[in-house]
C-alpha cells in the first residue's frame, strides 16, 4: 500500500500551483540502465545482487512498480524517452530493413524535427549533457548534440555491435564519441561503467557551479551483452559477469548520489533510475515475478524497476503501483521545469508530478496503454486489465507459411502479474472494451500485423548513403 506523508499534498500545491521560479526548478538526472531486468535490484527482490546505494534511494525516494517502457528493445524504447512518443508515431519502430533496433551505419534516425527532453530542458535555461548509450542513430544530424545535448561521450549503439567479441567483418569497430567525433575505436569495455561515471561527475562539478539548472541524461552501457566490469566488480558478485556489471552500476549511482550531496544540490535534484526494456534472462536478469524477457510484449519484456528519488519533495520509503511510463518523462519533466511541452505534435506522454509527489487519491493518467512489437499491436492494457490480442504466428523466416492461430487471452494484472490464468471467457465485455481500444491504435498509430497505416505517425529520420562512423 502507498504510504502518503500529511504534509505532500500541501506542498505539491505550493510548489506547482503556480509557475516555478528559478531557484525552485529541479536540476534532473536520469539513469537508464540496458536490459536490466525487473528484479536485478534489492528495491525490487533481488538475492543475488548487492544494490546498497539504490537500497539507499529507494528508502529515500519512491518506486514505482507498474512502470513501463513501449518495446521489448532499446532503439524503440529510447525514441519514447527522448520525445514522449509511441514508437510507431515517430517511424522508429524498426530500423530500414525491418529489424527491432538500429545498426550502424542505418541511414535511419530520430528526426531531427522531433523535439526531445533535452530541447525542452535547454530551451527552458537548463545544461543539458549525455554520457552513455545513444542508439537513435550515428549519423551526424540524429547525434545527441544535434538532439538538445550541449556535450556528449559514449558509445552510440549497442556494445556488441563492434569487432571484439563479434570477431568477424558483420561490424566495424566499435567507435566512443566525445561529442561528434571519434576519440577511440574498440575501447575497453571493462572501464566503460567507470569512465562514464567520472564523465558525469565531471559534468556535475561543472554544473553546479553555473547559475542555471541541470539535466544529465546517463544511459549505461551494461549489464547489455558482452558484460564487462572494472577489476574493482570483476568475478565479485554472486551472478557472474551480469552480477558484477550491475553490482558496479549499483557503485556509479551511490558516486552520483555522493557527489550531489558534496556540491549541495541533492535537495534540489531528481533524480531517476531504470531500464530500457526488460531484463535478458538468457544473460543472467531476473523479471521475477513476471512472465518474459527482453524483447516480448509479456510484462517481463515492458514493465520495469523505477526508483525515483528528490528529497523533501518525493516521500520517502513509499511506492506506487499506478500505470507510467517513460513516454511520461518529457512532460513531467518539462512541468517540473516550467518548460513548454510541444503543443504542435500528438504527444503520448502525461505529467505525472501527483503520483512523483505521492498526492493523495493521485491516480495514473493513462486511460490505456499499448505494447508494440516491431509495428505489430500485440496488446493492451487499460486498469488492471490486460488484453493479448488474437493473432497469426508464422514460423521464423518464412512468411510465405500459414501460421498458427493464437486466440485473444485476458489477465488481471492486478491478480495475476505473472500473466498465468486467461480469463477472457469470464469477461467477454472487457475483451470487447479492450478490443475497441486497440481499433483506436490501429487507426492512430497503425498496426503492421493487420496492414493497417496509422493516421497520427510521423516519418523518422533519413540520410541516405549514410556510412558508419568507423572502418570506412
């Protein structure tokens, strides 16, 4: 049960009641780690993997237990983040070619037409900087310093798609950025958690000194495969190489915590943790006591752990099992900050300040939620409820087969978040609710899987004759 201190709801209507001044303004900090699973951190179950400092966040912040992201992998995952958008209503639910995320040298990207947190943050006074794993694109116009960020340092992509593990010619190397340029090809891995850590705290110490306010966006390459980890975590954990990464994700967020609090601006800081997308269990997560894994439309593959914390202003110890998402951080973040949420463009977002804040009776202000897999509407959710819609699978690589049909089933997330006992022969009028609801995506959004083109999407980015960034 969500735990309400007397004092918040009095406080949020001081606070936000009216337009924020400067000094009220919240500097941000965002933590999305890759393909950590649901229950990889003590706030969320976990045996196996030692996490005293998001422990240390959680009894100082809030959890949020029902949050989600909208793709079972990360390109599509991060375009939400960064714009508040569906996938499928910014064209990057798949890449050119039709494959989940984007490779290097893909001549698609975040259109630079989009507007991100971070051009909502720097147009309302903010420093904006990213340290991490970008992977919207690599060409020069979908970089993140193209994309709101006045700095950026790390890996574009995913850190298996370079030449050190793959050991073949499908690649090329593996390039770290400062900004827009290449400084390193192939870097080592085992120091690529504690040299963003150093970058970012770079960036505080920077910051906190300028008179305006701060978002550091810090987007971890691991525990994502390969896993590496600095000898300080090496062989240390009790889950192997995914246990030691996230054992020394655990460390770089107890440095940020510390680091705020030396610069005398942890009151005055949110800051977020969580993951893009559901844990790989074939690597070592847990998405305990879901159902799935990275990459499925099954809650294992879309919920994820949030912890949330700014002291004095979110409670302390609490958590809240209302429906968010990360298509909800723009406009919560944008509110918080006295920005301006784009009011040209369909945004799917909301502001979820009451339930960051624990106001009493603060409900989720999604009415429905919908999970994409590639551009196929595989599900929906709305309350409780939630709907797999029927569908035809076709072997792997073979379209041309007939497929095996897979009828509607039902659950009640509330009762049953393993998604075990299908219920939908009980409830026939909320499977038509919830039927009707996805004919609303369809229409808006699209869905690939029933050749239907949405009405509400925009194109993504296009470079033609892109290249890689390195082996040219």
């Amino acid at each position: 049960m969500t735990t309400v201190p007397r004092f918040v709801p009095l406080l949020a209507a001081l606070l936000f009641g009216a337009s924020l001044n400067a000094a009220e303004r919240p500097n941000f900090v965002l933590l999305n780690i890759d393909d950590l699973g649901y229950a990889d951190i003590g706030p969320f179950g976990s045996e196996k993997h030692r996490t005293p400092n998001l422990d240390r966040m959680a009894a100082e912040g809030r959890k949020f237990t029902s949050f989600y992201v909208t793709s079972g992998v990360c390109s599509p995952s991060r375009s939400s983040l960064m714009t508040g958008c569906y996938p499928k209503r910014v064209g990057l639910h798949q890449n050119e070619h039709g494959k989940w995320v984007l490779f290097p040298g893909d001549q698609r990207g975040l259109n630079p037409s989009e507007i991100t947190v971070a051009e909502v943050l720097k147009k309302a006074g903010y420093q904006t900087a990213m340290v991490g794993k970008w992977h919207l694109g690599d060409q020069p116009e979908f970089l993140p310093t193209r994309q709101g960020f006045d700095s950026y340092f790390g890996i574009p992509f995913s850190n298996d798609m370079g030449r050190t593990d793959r050991k073949d010619d499908r690649y090329p190397p593996l390039p770290l950025l400062r900004d827009e340029t290449v400084i390193e090809e192939e870097p080592d891995q085992h120091f690529i958690t504690k040299r963003y850590t150093e970058e970012a705290l770079a960036f505080l110490e920077k910051a906190a000194k300028a008179d305006a306010p701060f978002f550091l966006y810090l987007p971890h390459t691991m525990p994502h495969w390969p896993q590496y980890s600095s000898p300080a975590f090496e062989g240390k954990s009790a889950n192997g190489k995914w246990g030691d990464a996230v054992e020394e994700i655990d460390w770089s967020v107890g440095r940020i915590l510390d680091k705020l609090a030396e610069l005398g601006v942890d009151e005055n800081t949110l800051v977020l943790f969580t993951s893009d997308n559901g844990g790989a269990v074939n690597h070592g997560a847990s998405n305990a006591p879901l159902r799935g894994a990275k990459g499925s439309t099954l809650e294992g593959g879309q919920r994820v752990c949030m912890v949330v914390r700014w002291p004095g202003k979110i409670p302390a110890g609490t958590e809240c099992d209302e429906m968010a998402a990360t298509l909800d951080i723009l406009p919560t973040f944008a509110h918080l900050a006295g920005g301006k949420v784009p009011d040209d463009r369909i945004i799917d977002g909301k502001n979820i300040t009451p339930l960051l804040l624990g106001e009493a009776g603060a409900k989720t202000p999604h009415d429905v939620f919908y999970y994409y897999k590639l551009g196929n509407l595989q599900c929906v959710r709305s309350g409780p409820w939630k709907l797999h819609l029927a569908r035809t699978e076709k072997p792997r690589n073979q379209p041309e087969a007939k497929g095996r049909k897979v009828p509607a089933a039902l659950y009640h997330l509330g009762r049953d978040i393993g998604e075990t006992v299908n219920v939908a022969g009980d409830h026939p009028d909320v499977v038509a609710r919830l039927e009707a609801l996805a004919e609303e995506a369809r229409a808006d959004l699209g869905d690939d899987a029933v050749g239907r083109g949405g009405r509400g999407t925009r194109k993504p980015g296009d470079h033609p004759g892109a290249v890689p960034l390195t082996g040219n």
